[in-house]
C-alpha cells in the first residue's frame, strides 16, 4: 500500500474502500477546507456551510460503501456536485411554508383538501398541529423520522430512502403504517 501522504485521491479512495479508514480521514484532510470555502460561496453562512460540507461526506462515505461511487480521477468535480446539491436543496426547503406542510399533513391524514380557512377553521388547525405532532411523536423513531422528511422537509420518498438509507418501498411502507398509526392515534384522542 503506498504512504497516504504521496497517494492520489483515487489511491486514496481505493485504500479506503479495501478498509484502511485513516484514507478518508486524509482525503478530509486535503480537501475539507477547499470544500467548506466553495459551499459557503453559495450559502454564506459558516454554521450551515459546516452542516452541509458533514453531509456531503457522509453521501460520499455511503457511496462508497454501496458500490455506486466509481473512481473515475475525478473525486473534487464529485464532491462538489454533492455539495451544491445539498445547498440547493437547502434553498429549497428554505422557500417553502409551513402552512403548506400543515396543510399537506392534514391530507395526509385525515384526506382534508386545501380549500381556504375560516378563523375557526385556522384555530382547529392550529390545535390539530399541535396534537399531530404529539401523536407523531408516539410514533416508532423510523415512522417518525419518514413523517417528519416528508412533511417538515417535503422530501420525495426517493429523497428519503436516500437520507434514511432504506429503499424506496420501505420508506413508502413507513409513511403508509405512520399515517395508519396517526390517523388511529388522532381518533382516539379527537
């Protein structure tokens, strides 16, 4: 095995996935700094730059483990993608409101469409949220996970499989016994 210190990052790769974890440590080492100065280019915030450089690594770190990141001499042009990516995915999340996901909960769970309000309509909403948070916090942790990507973060089930590390139909099995779960839960309370 050659030296980390002299190996390319395709070495350096390689080394990791034949189990040598000091590589990936490495690999952060030479190029954390360049990653986390290109993400905050684009989100201008240290603390979130830090966050989304963490989970840049951790999709490459998975990648790697599921076979489907290919060494192809191109592992920054790589991470760089992830990482804007992530930042947009950010933005996303950023522009929507959570009236919107109040509503899509209340779709989901009880089948409401999304007509407009009433003041009285608004106040029931209101406390419908906050016991439908309750109920979902009763929930087991990988239901509750599933509701809150979709509904918090109005994630795809593909986004979420993704994220939770599961495959699409266990993702979508989840929010389906979730909102069972929910929908009992809320009877019972209601």
């Amino acid at each position: 095995m050659q030296h980390t210190a002299k190996a390319t990052d395709a070495q350096l790769v390689q080394q990791y996935l034949n189990g040598h974890e000091q590589s990936l440590t490495h690999l952060m080492d030479l190029h954390g700094d360049q990653l986390l100065h290109f993400i905050f280019k684009k989100v201008r915030d240290w603390d979130l730059s830090q966050d989304i450089a963490q989970d840049a690594w951790i999709k490459f770190i998975h990648a790697v483990k599921l076979g489907k990141y290919i060494e192809s001499g191109r592992f920054m042009p790589w991470m760089y993608r992830v990482a804007g990516n992530l930042a947009m995915d950010h933005f996303r999340k950023m522009k929507r409101s959570p009236v919107v996901s109040v509503e899509q909960c209340h779709q989901a769970v009880l089948g409401m469409g999304d007509e407009q309000f009433t003041a009285e309509e608004v106040m029931l909403s209101m406390q419908f949220n906050e016991s439908m948070w309750k109920a979902v916090s009763k929930l087991p942790l990988n239901q509750q996970e599933v509701v809150k990507l979709r509904v918090q973060s109005n994630l795809s089930f593909r986004a979420i499989a993704e994220e939770t590390g599961v495959g699409i139909n266990t993702a979508l099995g989840r929010m389906r016994y979730a909102v069972i779960n929910l929908r009992k839960e809320l009877q019972l309370n209601g």
